[in-house]
C-alpha cells in the first residue's frame, strides 16, 4: 500500500517509526550547534564571586580604614567629639589613638588618661587598649588611667568588660557603675573596689580631690600636673595624710597651703624642683 493512499492517522505514524529508526545517523550528519556561554556573563559572574571573597576576607580581618591621633602636655586637659558622637576627655600629659574598623572601633592609650562616653553602635563595639588590659564596651561613661606601673579602670555609667594577659593566661572580670579596678604591669587584676565617680572622676572638673590621702600619693597626683620636680625628704613623711578639695590649675596654690594642713616645709631649690621636708 502506497503512502499516499494510507489513511490519515496511519501516515503520521508511518513518518515518526521511519524517524525513530534513522535519529541516530541523522543526528551524525546534521549536529546540532553547541551554544557557547556569553563570555561577559561568565566574566561579571567571577568579578561578583571574587568581590564577594574579598569583602567576606575585609569583614573577618576588620582592617582600620581611617585613624587619627590626640595627645595633651603637661597640666592640659582637652575635650574631644569622635565622628560617632562619642566624647573623650584627655588628663594631662595623655596620648592616644582612635582607629575606625569595619566592626569595630578602637582606641589605643599610649600613656595617661581619658574619660569615654561611648555613643551606643552595637554593631561596632569600642575596645580600649592600655598596657596589658583590653576594655570593651556598647556603650557607657568610664575612665583609663594608663600608669607605666598599672591601668585602672572605673566605671561611671554602663558596664564594661575588662581582659588581661597575665603570666597564667588570659583574666576577665565585668564591671558596672561605680566599680574599679586596677591591672598590674604584669596582667594580673587587683579585687574590685566600689568607688565614689565624684571624687575618682573629679579631674574631668579641674578639681583633685583627697581623702585621707597619703601625702606620697597626693605628690604624685600632684606631680602629673607640673614638670617640675616634687620630692619627699624621707619616706616617713609620704605617710602623712590629709583631706580637701583643690584646684588642678593651680598647683603652686596647693603645695602653699600643705604646710597649713600638715607639719612639712615646702623648700623650692635652685633647678626649679619642690622639696618637702619636716618644720
């Protein structure tokens, strides 16, 4: 039976059995053409993938991308607004620096001290470098003092974690309002001490103020705020103590008025140093 004569069904069968039998060697003689991927797809997709290997990279580092330095002399004190909004405030002779991370913002103190009001970022917390201690905070009121011989470290407002590296390994201790404590040159934290902000904190209002202060201690809070020498005859007399409330911008007024309050002699001598001695 002729094709042609087939009826309508069966001639469309007829022609898909006769494909079916040659797809084979039809498809080797007429390939069908193998479509290349646009290279600019390509391309952009590995710029996007390498961009996004380096920002995952940048964010794990948390490199610095901008710093800045802020220092005082002796007796000076400077009130300082960070880009944040949070306010420094830098007691005489301090030196500092202030680094913006990409999670991170960071303070390095050199020497001195600074009082912080941290403007809340809780996606950015800001740490605190002194000697062996590392300060963290959200966002709170709390002042460092970097000594060559400790760190201390009071909190006014908030609450701050406190990290050292001792010969043991690494301590950790929280503070919170009105607590204290002081990190020896070695890492190791001193006990907590409940304080009085008012009277740790005063040097922020220009004032030092003495509570039953023994006079070495006092001379030597004195004697950050003066480049002339102050010393004692005997160690005797460094066991003196006394009260009151002075000016820190007028420390030749303070060390007048000792002899007044206590039984010494303050004797200036020829290189410009205080010498302090028994009446």
């Amino acid at each position: 039976m002729s094709q042609k004569n087939l009826p309508p069904g069966k001639e469309q069968h007829s022609a898909e059995d006769a494909l079916a039998q040659h797809r084979d060697t039809l498809k080797e003689l007429f390939p069908l053409p193998v479509i290349k991927k646009s290279r600019k797809k390509k391309t952009a997709a590995n710029a996007m993938l390498l961009l996004a290997m380096i920002a995952t990279g940048l964010l794990w580092l948390d490199p610095a991308y901008r710093s800045e330095q802020h220092a005082t002399v002796i007796g000076q004190r400077a009130d300082i607004t960070l880009a944040d909004g949070s306010k420094l405030t830098l007691n005489t002779d301090t030196q500092l620096e202030v680094s913006w991370h990409l999670r991170s913002r960071r303070v390095a103190l050199h020497r001195g001290q600074a009082l912080f009001a941290v403007a809340k970022a809780t996606y950015r917390p800001f740490t605190v470098a002194a000697g062996k201690a590392h300060i963290k905070v959200v966002g709170t009121v709390f002042d460092v003092y970097h000594h060559p011989d400790h760190v201390t470290v009071t909190v006014e407002e908030g609450k701050v974690q406190v990290t050292s590296k001792a010969t043991a390994g690494y301590l950790r201790n929280m503070l919170t309002a009105n607590q204290q404590i002081t990190i020896s040159a070695d890492g190791n934290l001193h006990a907590v001490n409940v304080i009085q902000p008012t009277s740790s904190l005063a040097w922020r209002d220009g004032k030092l103020v003495f509570e039953q202060t023994t006079l070495a201690q006092a001379i030597a809070d004195i004697q950050r705020y003066r480049r002339e020498p102050i010393r004692l005859q005997s160690a005797a007399l460094g066991r003196l103590k006394f009260s009151g409330v002075f000016s820190i911008d007028n420390t030749d007024a303070l060390l007048q008025l000792l002899p007044a309050i206590l039984p010494i002699k303050v004797n200036p001598q020829s290189d410009g140093s205080l010498l302090i001695s028994e009446k």
